[in-house]
C-alpha cells in the first residue's frame, strides 16, 4: 500500500505555504491523535495526519508494515518539519506480537524514515506512565526512575522510548518522548474505563429505577491528564529549542482515586446508576498500577509546560462531549482500561 495514498478518495493535502511548519500526526484520527493535531494547528502548523484507516483528506499508510525509504520520501515531499507519534495498541484484545507490531515496529520503522529525511523532522513520541511499571506510593516518579513494566503494553512501549532515544542519543534524530499519564476527556474510547462508562450512564433510562453498573474492584490511586494539556505538551515539545529535553513526563499533578472519579461521573450524568464492584477472579488491578504519579518539572523547565485541566473538568467535558453517541456494548469494565 503506498504510504502517499490519500484515503476514502479524497487528495492529497497541498503544498505548506512559503514559512509555515508541517507536521504529521501519526495516528491523527485516534483520541490522543486528534487533540495533539488540533493542538497544533491552532498553534499554527499546517497538520496532516496519517493511519491506517480510510478518512478523507488523510494520508493513508500501514506504518509497521512500510518501508522506512518510502516514509521518508513521504516526509520530504510534504515538507514535514514535525512527525508525531499518537498511534499504537493501547487497550486489551491483542496478543502481545500484535501488540509488539504496533508500538514496537512502527516505531522502528518511524525512527529510521526520520533519519533518513532529508528534511530531518523533529519526532515526538508519546510514550506511557506504564513504562514505569509499579512505584512507590506516595513517591513521584521522575524521568530517571528504574523502568520496569508488568504489561505487554507497559513493555512495548518502553522498547519504543529506548527506541527513540537511542536514535536521539546517536545524533540520528531530533527525538522527545513524552510519557503520558492515564489520559481522560472528551472522546475517550468505548474501551477505555471512563469511556465505557459514560455510555452505559448515558443509556440509563432517567426516571427509572436504578440501574446496576459492576465493575471490577477500583482499588488504584492513578494520574490522570487531561487529553488537552496532552496537546499542549506536544506543541511544547515541538516548539522548543533542540535538545531541550529528551524525555519528559506529561501528567495532571495529583494520584487520584479511581473509585473517586467513577462517583463523580455518576454524578455529572444525573443517571439512576448504582456502581457494584466485583471481583471477576482475573486479578487485573489498575493494569498492574495500584499508585502512581509523575513528576512533571523536566518539563516545565524544558518549555513551561503544567497541567492546566484536573480530571474533574475530564470528565466534564467527556460526558457533555460524546453522550449518546455511541453503541453501548462494553462489559466487565477494568481500571487498567483508563489508559
């Protein structure tokens, strides 16, 4: 498949105006893809995006599966100053060589057509608190904390980061990492918890009697981000002077419980809703994290970046965003999901 093809018939996106930035967002049409591409734009890049999936007006390519010569031609002849990597496999289903493929080889793939562009782009990879793997409670996790994941997911995505920042380390690339947080708001995925969650409140009948929700048991104190902040770090990253940081943390500043916000979007929905949480015997806990939270001083002192949005406004605009506007078909919902 080619990697310039424009997807569902529409074009090709034309040329950057004389002095403008371009920047191609890997994964544009996913949840973290679409705010950080209309983060940029409003920032003032010319964004183009770039998945697997058929959209109109976007570039259309399997990244894993692409040779990184083609990508790189692919970079140059839209003139891409900045490459961002919002795509991957996030949520359960996979199988880990599936799962290894998409944030493992794609990634690859991306590090050596970056390398290879003429136009040497800045690359922007979204990493995951994940990689950290389990801390200690009550202490922050800085960027220099030992990374020892638990998941397949938490695993892969560290491959990626070492990934980049070996390639950044050798002067191959200009590459930042950026290790998100548990990212909530409006557009959050039906397979993620709070998205799961907001649909099947939505779906409640009002004025009826309650309706019983069970979830597994939400034992974990998490940090949880708002997806806007999430693009305002990446227009940081972006924007700053080179070699400013290569890995920073992106989170939202407080370990919050999870049964908290699960009460506060019962709330915010007004739905007759009774939560019941139940064990299901799988042992899955908050994805192998039962406390966490990420120092994020690299990188205000990289680009004065901060968390401007808690979770609570999250889940505010999660609920008046997409109520309603999609299937209610999940079950067995699980913390680790929240990310």
């Amino acid at each position: 498949m080619s990697a310039d093809r424009p997807a569902g018939g529409g074009t090709v996106p034309g040329e950057a105006a004389p002095g403008s930035r371009t920047a191609l967002v890997v994964g544009g049409a996913g949840f973290l893809g679409r705010h950080v591409a209309a983060a940029l734009a409003d920032g003032g890049f010319r964004v183009l995006t770039l998945g697997r999936t058929p959209r109109p007006g976007a570039l259309r390519a399997d990244l894993a599966a692409t040779a990184p010569g083609e990508l790189a031609a692919l970079l140059d002849r839209h003139r891409v100053d900045l490459v961002v990597n919002a795509a991957g496999a996030v949520w359960g289903g996979l199988d880990e060589e599936s799962v290894h493929r998409a944030n493992v080889t794609l990634v690859r793939g991306l590090v050596a057509a970056v390398a290879a562009s003429a136009r040497a782009p800045r690359l922007v990879q979204l990493g995951s608190g994940y990689e950290y793997g389990p801390t200690p409670e009550g202490e922050p996790v800085t960027e220099d904390a030992p990374a020892r994941p638990t998941t397949p997911y938490g695993r892969t995505k560290l491959l990626a980061t070492l990934t980049v920042l070996a390639a950044a380390e050798e002067g191959l690339i200009d590459g930042v990492v950026l290790r998100v947080a548990s990212a909530l708001g409006p557009g959050a995925p039906a397979g993620s918890l709070f998205g799961a969650l907001a649909e099947r409140l939505g779906a409640v009948p009002p004025g009826g009697p309650p309706a019983e929700i069970v979830l597994r048991p939400l034992v974990s104190r998490q940090d949880f981000v708002h997806v806007g902040d999430v693009g305002a770090a990446v227009l940081g990253a972006a924007t700053a002077a080179p070699g400013a940081a290569r890995l920073c943390n992106i989170g939202g500043g407080r370990a919050v419980p999870v049964r908290d916000l699960v009460r506060h979007l019962v709330g915010l929905s007004g739905a007759p809703a009774r939560i019941v949480e139940r064990d299901d015997g799988t042992g899955a806990r908050g994805g192998g994290l039962d406390w966490q939270l990420l120092d994020t001083a690299a990188a205000r002192a990289a680009w004065g970046w901060t968390p401007g949005r808690g979770p609570e406004n999250a889940l505010r605009d999660l609920w008046h965003h997409g109520r309603g506007t999609r299937p209610t078909h999940q079950h067995g919902l699980t913390e680790r999901d929240s990310r």
